[in-house]
C-alpha cells in the first residue's frame, strides 16, 4: 500500500526552492504560516521540551519549523522522502552539522540509527496524505518509538473545509487529494499505536480541517 501521489517528493533542489520562495508568499498562506508557528510553539512547550533536547521533524520539507525548534534549544533530526529539500534543510542558518542530522528516510519505514535516540517528534501536514488507516497507525508507530511525545497535525473532516473540497473535486471531476479523517477514526488509530491526544487545537475552528495534536504514551501519567 502506498502513500497519496500528492505526497510524491521533489526530485530536485530547483523544484524544491522554487516551493520554498512561493508556497507562503500570498497574504493568506502567510497568515496560515504564522498562525501554524504560534500552534508549534505552544504545543513544543507543552510537550515538555528543554534545552538540549534531540527533536525528529519529519517530514521536514525546507526547514520552515526549523527556527522554531531551534528557538527551544532542540537539536534536530530531519528526515524526508524528498533528498532535495533534506539538502535545502541543511541550508537553514543555525543547522550544524556537529549537533543536527538530516538525510533522506520514510516515515513508513524503520527511523535511521542517528535518530532513534530521539525523546520527541514534530510532524506536519502529512496525515492528510495518508489515505488509509494502516499508512497512518504504521507512521504513528514510527514517531511513537523510544516513547516520544509527538507534535502532529491532520485534518479533521468536522468542518465546512471538508464540504468545499468535495464540491470543488466533483465540479471538476477530480478525486479529492487530502484525506479529512473523522474524529472517532483519528483518536481510534492513535489508540492502535499506543498513544493518547493530550492536547487538541483546531487551526481555524469549524472552518478549516487542519488540526494540531499533542499525543503521548498512552500509559504516560
């Protein structure tokens, strides 16, 4: 079983910076970026980060959360489907070498060695490219390894979100390309991998279906 095409990595660094320079430059992509950063740094300080901490971000695309983990003292393990935005990830200023890795893996897959170690995760806007429920227990289960505390985001069909992309897909004859997850699947997947919600934000509620999560060992008091 294979992820969504919508997830299909950038096969070159053209590619990639070209997304880097025009993803957020319009007025409401940047305002979904700030307000993404501030969900970021609240749930990474709820998640009990503190200096020194050694953080998986995954996917880590270009590094647009990486100033913000490094703003908490994390040191960072970036990994990517993509090799050409894992290059670009090392571009970021304040990415050393000595203190942060990054290299290409799949979620889907076991974590290289160098990130094993890691006490906490960061994953962003992969879920909903995750179509089906095995995909989505098997890439919990990855990021839940050596009892991580886990910042993640999907999208929650319990909006008016859901209904306009499924107007729009069937007005142009299209499959809708993001999978919106119903609530009770959601939390019944997190329970799969051994987890818990400890905290839920909505990014926009009862509008927008992007939804950010702070998960936990389910037997974590």
């Amino acid at each position: 079983m294979q992820q969504s095409e919508s997830t299909k990595p950038f096969r070159n660094e053209r590619s990639g910076r070209t997304y880097r320079n025009k993803r957020y430059s319009g007025w409401s992509q940047r305002w979904v970026d700030r307000r993404e950063q501030v969900l970021a740094a609240r749930l990474l300080d709820e998640q009990g980060t503190g200096s020194g901490d050694h953080v998986i971000d995954m996917p880590c695309g270009y590094g647009r959360f990486f100033p913000l983990l490094r703003s908490k003292g994390l040191h960072v393990s970036a990994m990517d489907q993509s090799a050409a935005m894992v290059s670009l990830y090392r571009e970021n200023t304040g990415f050393d070498d000595a203190r942060d890795h990054a290299e290409r893996a799949d979620i889907l897959e076991a974590l290289p060695a160098k990130a094993a170690s890691a006490g906490r995760a960061f994953c962003i806007r992969l879920f909903q490219h995750l179509h089906h429920s095995e995909l989505r227990v098997t890439a919990l289960r990855t990021l839940a390894g050596n009892r991580r505390r886990i910042v993640l985001t999907y999208y929650d069909d319990g909006c008016l979100h859901y209904w306009t992309k499924r107007v729009e897909a069937w007005l142009k004859g299209q499959k809708v390309r993001i999978k919106m997850i119903p609530r009770a699947d959601f939390e019944a997947e997190v329970a799969q991998a051994g987890l818990k919600i400890v905290k839920r934000i909505m990014l926009l509620p009862g509008i927008h279906a992007q939804t950010w999560v702070l998960l936990a060992p389910a037997d974590e008091h």
